[in-house]
C-alpha cells in the first residue's frame, strides 16, 4: 500500500469511528442524559477510540513493517540518547562475537569442512593397531604402516575401491647446475594416490605405474615450489632436477589448492622410488599413511574386517616382530587435526562461555536502563500501548545493539583468524581458513541468540508489573523494584560463576605450560646451538667420505673461539621420537613366539655428542674415535634401556641385536642418562650407535654446539664453515635447544594464553556488571540510607550493608563456578602436564582474586553510599 | 477507561473466531453500521455477549480486507449524517455457511463430551 492510501484508510478509520461515537452520544442524550453526562457514557462504552483506531489501522498495516520501522526509528533514538551505555554495550558485544566468529571459522575449516578430494566422504585412514594396553599408551595405538603391509592389503582385501600409501621424505634440491642448495620437505604417494583423490595435476600429469618403483626418477612439484623456485614458468614440466644430487624428472605440478597432508610439503615422489627393495618387502618398518576409497556398496566394517583379517595372518607369520594384531580406521580430518582438536574444542568453549558472560552483562545493563524507564513504561501501559509492543521495542534495542556489535565483530574476526592462522603453526589445512557463507550464516545467528538472550529477560521484566503498581512505586518504595534487583542479581551469579569457570581453566592450562617450559629435558638448555644437515648418497658414497666430511667440520668448530664443545647425532633431545628399533639380546633367552620383541628409539652420536650436551655418563664409557666402520660394533643405551632389560645384571659387555643396522651384535659400552625426546612425554628406551660406524641410517645429522656466549651469534660463521666444505650442501633448522622446546609448547603456549585472554575479560567484564548494580542499587536506596543515617547508623555500618549487599551474588557466583568447574576441568584434563585437574592452589588463587576483584568493585559504591548526606537525601526525596 | 479493562462476571468473552460469524450473521438482514452491529449483538443475546469496540472495528476492517463485506458511506434514514455501511459480498454469504457449519460441529463435538447422558438417551 502507498503512502496516501494509508492517509486516506487512516481518515476514513477515524471518521468512522467519530461517527459511531458521536452516535452513541446521541442516543445518549435521547435517553435522557445530560449532555455532559452523554459524552462520558459514550466514551466509557465505547473504550478508548485512540487504541481502537490503532488496532483497526493495525489490520491494514501491510506486514508489520511500518511498526518494525516506528520500533527501530524509536530504538536508535533511545541508543543515541545515552552514546556510553551503547558504546560499551556495543564493543562488549563485538569481541565477544568477533571471538566466538573466529574460533567457528577455524574450527569449521579444520574440523567441520570436508577436504577437496572427490567423493571425501568415502575416504579413510587405515592405521596397524596394536593390542597390547601398553603400546597404545605411547600412541601406537594408530601406527604406521609397513610398506609390505600395505601392498598385502591392497592385493587380499576387495571392499576398497582402491588403496594408496604415502610417506615422509626429506631432500637436499638443487638444479641441474648446481644452483643454491635447499632442503625441501618432500613426501612419497603411490602412483594410485592421485586419481585415488580425484586430483588432476595443474601441469603435465601424475605418476604412472611403472615410475612407481626404487629405480622411480620421476618428481611431482608442489604449487608453492613452482612458483617460487621456477617462477611459474611450465617449461620446467620434462626437465631435471637434482635430489640428494641425483637427478629427477619432473613429470608435473600440483593444482594451487592441494596442500594435503601439509602446506609445507614442497616435493612428491612415488612411494617407492629411492626406497632399497628388501624394505618394501618389510612388515616391520612402519613409516606409510594408508588411505583406502570405500566401495559404495560396501559397509566400512566389512571392508574393514578384511584388512583386519590379512593383517592378523601377517601378525602370526611375524611373531618376533612389532607387526600389530589389527588395524584402526580414522577419518582424513581427524587424522589431519589430532593435535589441535581438543584445543580448539575448548577455545571454543572458552569463548562461547565469554560470549554468555558478554551477554548477560548487556543484559544487565539493559535492566538498569529499563528500571530508569519504569515510569515511562507504566505511562504507556495505561494509555493502552499493548506489552508485546512494549517488549519489541525493547527487543529492538539489543537487537540494534547485537547488530552493531556482530558487524564490528565479524570485521575484527577477520584480522583475528588471520592472527591466529599464523600464530597457531599446527593447524591443517591453513590455505582454506576463511569465512564463508556458513560462517557468516553462523555470525547473523549468534547477533540474533544475544539479542534474544539479552534482550528478551530485561524486556519481560521490566513490562510483567501493572500500569498502577509501576506508577503507584516511587523511588521511595523499594519494595517496588524488588524483583528487578533480584533479577539483576541472578544474571550477576550466572556472570560471574562463568568467570570463575573460565579463570580455573586459564589458570590450570597456564601452570600446565609453566610445568612444562620448566621440564628438565636432561641435557644442556642454555648456549647450545644446533642445524642440521644431510649428506647426499650420492656424492658421499662411503663410510670414509662421510666420517672425513664429519670429522672435519667438527674439528673446525670445535677450534672456534667461543665454542666450548660440539657434537653430532641423528637427534637432539627434545625434537621429537624420530625413529624406533625393535632389539634382541643375544645373552637372553630368545623371547617367546607371539610376543612383540622389545623397541627403543634410536639414536647416533658421535664421541662429543653427551658431552657437548652434558648428558652425564652413568657407567661405561661414552665412544671414542676408535668405534668407527670397520671397528667392533658398539652401542651406548640409556638408563631407561638398562633399567628395563638389564633387570640386576650389568649391561656393559652385553650385546644388542639390531636388525635393520648391519644385523649385528653391538656391544654396550655405556650406560648414559635419560633425555626427554619431547618436553611434556615421558622418557623412553633409547640406544645411541657410533655416527662414524658406517652402517647407520645415512640420513639427517644435527650438529649441537655448546657455546660461551649467546649462541645464535654463531649460527653464520658455522653455516660457513659448512659452505666452506661443501657448497651445495643445505643447512636447516638453525635454532637454540630452547627454541626446539619453545616450537614444541607453542601450542601449549598459545592455548593456555588465549584462555588466559577471555578469562581476564570475562572478569572485567564481570566486576564491570557487579559495580553497575551495586551503584544502581545504592542510587535506589538513597533515601533508605539516608533514613538509617538519620536514626544514627554510622558510616561503617553503611558500608558494611552495601558491600554485603554485593558481595552476596559474589560469593554465590563462586561457589556456583567451583562447583561446576569441577565437571569442566575433565575436558582440558587430557592436555594438563605435572598438573592436577582439581589443583588447589589454582582454584585457592582464583577464588582469591575473584573475591579481591569484587570488594574492589563494590568499594567505591559502598564508600559513595556512606559519603550520602542524610538531610540531602531525605530533602531530594 | 476502566470499564473496558473489566468485565462483569455475568457476561462471557467472545470465543476466538466467532465474531466474525455473528457480524456476517448480522448483516444478513441487510447493510449496516458499525455502531448498528455491535447493538444488534448485544441485544440479540439480552446483553450477555458485551461486545467491545476494541475488537469490533478490527473485526470489520478485516472482513473488509478479505471481501466478505464491503463498505460504503451512506446518509442513515434516520438521521441527517453519513455513516459507514457494510453490506454481504456473495463471498461473505458462503463464508458464512462455513464458518455456520464448522460452529456446529464445534458445538455438538462439546455438547458430546460435556453431557454423555442426553446423547444416550435420545
């Protein structure tokens, strides 16, 4: 309807209804009643013609859109009447919102979005599981799998479409002409792995069959290498490039999108190229991830029970050998985000329980304001303004007040996600964080949850009482805003028991991290330096070339000034498990058929290694120049090792048989302390063979160098003495022990600081809400106290009964938020290190401080309560 | 104003949706006001159903709004003034039976429940 049609039904309604009215004055008056008197009757009959005409136009009304119009011309008028509460109220609302955006919008990417692949819902992980209780208390639960394994699977089983395996792999890249060395990270697919996926390469094409074998030269490059090493440029699809010095075909480029399993991944090859041919016969070395494409007419536990079945046959023609009983099914993107699920779980909590807390503080605000609008409200009730009106209105203002905030706060939400994308180098699947339509869909909803959530009790409240009663309640009478306050008092416990929830959580993941960051490691932390490198097969093809290249770049920095000791090995403490050997002892009975044999990690060390990195020497001696190729076989174990072998017998003068390296008997020579292989898990079994003994794993060397000044100042003159020696010669991983821990506790670190974020907002905002009712209250209880004053209460008693009257809902909402954080503490429980879940000291220290927080925020209301004049405050009455 | 927000316990509430049928009823013997209507209501029932102004003019714009009825000005016959008349439509008159029908069985579904007795009897 046009405007003027609604001028003209708007007169006609009034016409009407002037018209009936006047003639029922008339029939009035004809009755005999004084014309005076007639007006009245008429009027009293009729009702109220201003509310009649509004509910007789509200049926012309074209949807209600003109009241919702009125409402909001109403409601932005009223925000703008008083900027601070809105300004506040909106803020409060867009970090809560902007927060709770962005954790959605990396949880949904990470955990909820389904990857890119074809048909995803059809793919899934198959990992060897491994019965034994114990194992899978050292994650072996979803263990690797074996190549023979895998090729067995593949070949016996029918209810997978297809199976395809891929594994890690490092490289040394240069160019055909030596061009700067470079260390890429690089993985392995078998040659089904890519149609498997319903991947398509971007340039040229995917692996074949036959490229998929050990004497495969053939490479795929990934899109970030493409463009950054060879500018784009696809005339590098049919040439050469150099791996570990040997030369690789590049056959094509993978699309821009696809960054699976991780986006630092630079290089493919095809699983088994480069890969001695006895291993890909092994049941034993497990370093493939196994994806398998379910059949659509089959159910997974029946493909599933197949695979189980080959591999439990495996199992038993295995016996002697870690080759697990069954297999254990997981899902890509459980697979991809198992590190960061619970954190993000309970960020999200975290901030959804921030997002109540930011509500109800609105709410609470938005009370106080109706409370000062009371008289106003109870004047429109009795000129007939009907409550739903009254409550739309009111819900127009949260709504106007969510809306404003959820727009700011999704702008914010933005440059958060970018942050945290950045700053958290954990998550998967980073290129496809971002918002999109479902994020935004979910940002609208949560605008429209606060608005309700703050907006509908403050509403209801303050629009229950009867036109008279509001009317009839001076300030003077309390008992007239009773129920108010207790309202307010209620959203306060509720606001502030989610406070204490979110404090003891902050406060235990932060002890946890501290426990953590102080965790010995047993070696030297301080002044240790250490990079790593990898010397190419095919240049260093001898145990002679390599133990010279070694020795050499040892003795140089050994002889730099400031460098007090140097060391090599396949590992530092502290950068993880890397790789574990089963063993045998030869003096032991052979170990029963059917159990697994015993496994330790294994390590090299070169004669400095223990000493530059001061781990003590328990017995034994540490190696000498002397346990090199060529020499007897030596072995140096930890006390872990000797501990669970070696029950009351000395270990030196034994042997350990190790299969994979040489297949010989080692002797112990030494027995060294236990390191930590990660900061935050326990110690394990672990064996240390001479670098220089030339059938060790020709893999990665980390050179540790224990220096008397600051060390990262001796990062570059080390990298060129490397450069010296070897020029095409990669270095990586330049870093500090400490920084090797740090990077490991950074998630650790960043959950435990964001919680400790929304907590420490949360507060704010909660003593926020406890001083707003306490000087609302105070404000309404002027004249009270002015009375009391009057009759002789003295200004300590004053401020008792304030403070009393706020610190109630306090102590309420603490006990409330104990209470229930003992049921929250199970849900980080998982990810406490050296911390109990119900630590007392934490949940003494946050009751302590939310307890000190509120007399802070109640004192200065109280204090204001006892300055009142009492002749002032009965005179303004 | 009070005398609207109360009403007197001898005299019930309309029940939803039947003042439409009783101002359709009504107009079936011919055009009328609305003034007209709602004393027509009121006295047909000997006062019990107090109709109140409040929804009557709602009620009528609605009818209106739905072509049930139409509405024109028209001088009263007894008085000098235009007033405003609402006549049946054909579409108001088969509303009507509907709205007739469907009150019926309402009525006789209650009657069912509330006095079992009398339906055995008979």
């Amino acid at each position: 309807m046009r405007w003027w049609q609604i001028r003209k039904r708007d007169a006609d309604v009034e016409r009407e209804l002037q018209s009936d009215l006047d003639l029922e004055e008339e029939e009035q008056r004809e009755r005999g009643v004084s014309p005076e008197e007639a007006h009245h009757a008429a009027l009293r009959a009729f009702g109220n013609p201003t509310l009649i005409s509004e509910q007789t136009r509200a049926v012309w009304s074209w949807n209600g859109l003109e009241n919702i119009l009125r409402d909001l011309r109403i409601s932005v008028r009223t925000l703008f009447r008083s900027p601070g509460f809105s300004l506040i109220a909106i803020i409060v609302m867009a970090l809560c919102i902007g927060a709770t955006t962005s954790l959605f919008t990396v949880v949904r990417s990470v955990l909820l979005r389904p990857l890119p692949f074809r048909d995803p819902d059809r793919l899934v992980m198959i990992y060897e599981h491994f019965r034994d209780p114990s194992m899978n208390a050292q994650e072996f639960n979803y263990n690797h799998v074996a190549p023979a394994d895998y090729y067995d699977w593949r070949a016996q089983t029918h209810g997978f479409e297809d199976m395809a395996a891929f594994r890690w792999w490092q490289f040394s890249l240069t160019g055909e002409r030596g061009e700067l060395p470079e260390m890429v990270s690089a993985r392995g697919g078998s040659w089904n792995l890519f149609p498997m996926l319903g991947v398509q390469a971007a340039i040229g094409r995917t692996f074949t069959e036959s490229e998929d074998s050990p004497d495969g030269n053939t490479v795929m490059l990934t899109w970030s290498l493409f463009e950054r090493r060879f500018g784009g440029n696809p005339w590098v699809v049919g040439r050469q490039i150099h791996l570990d010095g040997k030369p690789y075909t590049v056959v094509g480029v993978l699309p821009k999108w696809f960054t699976y399993p991780d986006a630092k991944i630079q290089i493919w090859i095809s699983y088994a190229s480069g890969l001695p041919p006895d291993i890909l016969r092994h049941h034993d070395f497990h370093f493939s991830s196994v994806i398998a494409r379910l059949r659509p007419d089959v159910k997974l536990a029946n493909a599933l029970s197949q695979v189980e079945a080959v591999q439990y046959r495996l199992h038993l023609q295995n016996l002697n050998a870690p080759v697990a009983e069954d297999v254990a099914p997981k899902t890509i993107i459980e697979d991809l985000a198992q590190n960061v699920k619970r954190p993000l779980v309970i960020l999200l909590s975290a901030v959804g329980c921030m997002l109540l807390i930011g509500c109800l503080n609105v709410a609470n605000l938005l009370v106080a304001r109706s409370a000062a609008r009371q008289k106003e409200i109870g004047v429109r009730n009795a000129l007939g303004a009907r409550r739903m009106t009254l409550i739309r209105e009111q819900l127009m203002e949260s709504l106007l007040v969510s809306i404003a905030g959820g727009v700011t706060g999704v702008l914010l939400s933005l440059a958060a996600t970018n942050w945290l994308v950045s700053t958290w180098t954990d998550l998967p699947n980073v290129q496809s964080i971002g918002a999109d339509g479902i994020v935004l869909a979910f940002a609208c909803s949560l605008v429209f949850a606060s608005a309700m959530l703050s907006g509908l009790l403050p509403a209801i409240s303050s629009t229950s009482k009867g036109a008279i009663a509001a009317l009839q309640a001076s300030s003077r009478n309390v008992a007239g805003s009773q129920s108010r306050t207790a309202l307010r008092k209620t959203l306060l416990t509720v606001e502030i028991a989610a406070t204490v929830v979110l404090l003891i959580a902050a406060g235990l993941l932060l002890k946890s991290f501290w426990r953590l960051r102080t965790t010995d490691v047993g070696c030297a932390t301080d002044n240790v330096l250490t990079m790593s490198y990898s010397l190419p097969t095919k240049k260093y093809d001898t145990p002679q070339k390599v133990n010279a290249f070694n020795e050499t770049l040892l003795e140089q920095v050994r002889t730099t000034p400031g460098v007090r000791a140097a060391g090599l090995g396949s590992m530092v403490p502290g950068a993880g498990a890397g790789e574990d050997d089963a063993f045998t002892i030869p003096e032991h009975p052979p170990i029963a058929p059917g159990t697994a044999l015993p496994d330790a990690l294994y390590r090299t060390a070169d004669p400095g290694y223990f000493s530059a990195l001061q781990i003590p020497l328990l017995r034994g001696r540490f190696f000498t120049g002397a346990d090199r190729a060529g020499s007897p076989k030596t072995v140096i174990i930890n006390r872990l090792l000797a501990q669970q072998y070696f029950l009351d017998e000395n270990p030196l003068g034994k042997h350990l048989h190790v299969v994979p390296y040489g297949n010989a008997d080692h002797e112990i020579v030494g027995v060294v302390a236990d390191t930590l292989y990660q900061v935050g898990q326990s110690p394990k079994a672990t064996m240390y063979f001479p670098v220089l003994n030339g059938d060790s794993n020709p893999g990665g060397l980390t050179l540790a160098v224990l220096t008397s000044s600051e060390p990262l100042a001796f990062s570059v003159p080390i990298q060129k003495q490397i450069a010296e020696l070897d020029p095409e010669l990669p270095v990586s991983d330049v870093l500090t022990i400490r920084q090797i821990i740090e990077r490991s506790l950074g998630n650790a670190s960043l959950t435990a600081r964001l919680v400790l974020g929304f907590a420490a907002l949360s507060l704010m905002l909660a003593s926020v809400g406890l001083y707003g009712v306490l000087s609302y209250l105070t404000t309404q209880r002027t004249g009270e106290i002015g009375v009391r004053m009057a009759m002789g209460a003295r200004r300590e008693q004053v401020v008792h009964l304030v403070l009393g009257d706020g610190l109630r809902p306090a102590l309420y909402g603490l006990t409330l938020g104990l209470a229930a954080s003992i049921g929250a503490v199970r849900l980080i429980e998982s990810m406490l290190y050296g911390t109990q879940p119900l630590d007392p000291a934490i949940f003494a220290a946050v009751a302590a401080t939310l307890l000190a927080v509120a007399v802070l925020a109640c004192l200065v209301p109280a204090w204001r309560a006892s300055q009142i004049d009492p002749m002032q405050a009965l005179r303004t009455e | 104003m009070s005398s609207m927000g109360k009403q007197t316990p001898q005299r019930a509430n309309l029940l939803q949706g039947t003042l439409d049928m009783l101002i359709l009823r009504t107009l079936l013997y011919g055009p009328a006001h609305g003034h007209q209507i709602g004393k027509h209501i009121q006295r047909t029932t000997n006062d019990f159903l107090q109709m109140q102004h409040g929804s009557l003019y709602p009620a009528l714009h609605r009818l209106e709004q739905r072509g049930w009825v139409t509405a024109k000005w028209e001088v009263a016959p007894d008085r000098n003034r235009e007033f405003k008349y609402y006549r049946l439509t054909d579409k108001g008159r088969k509303q009507l039976v509907v709205e007739e029908s469907q009150w019926k069985r309402m009525a006789e579904a209650v009657a069912r429940v509330m006095w079992p007795a009398a339906e055995e009897m008979r």
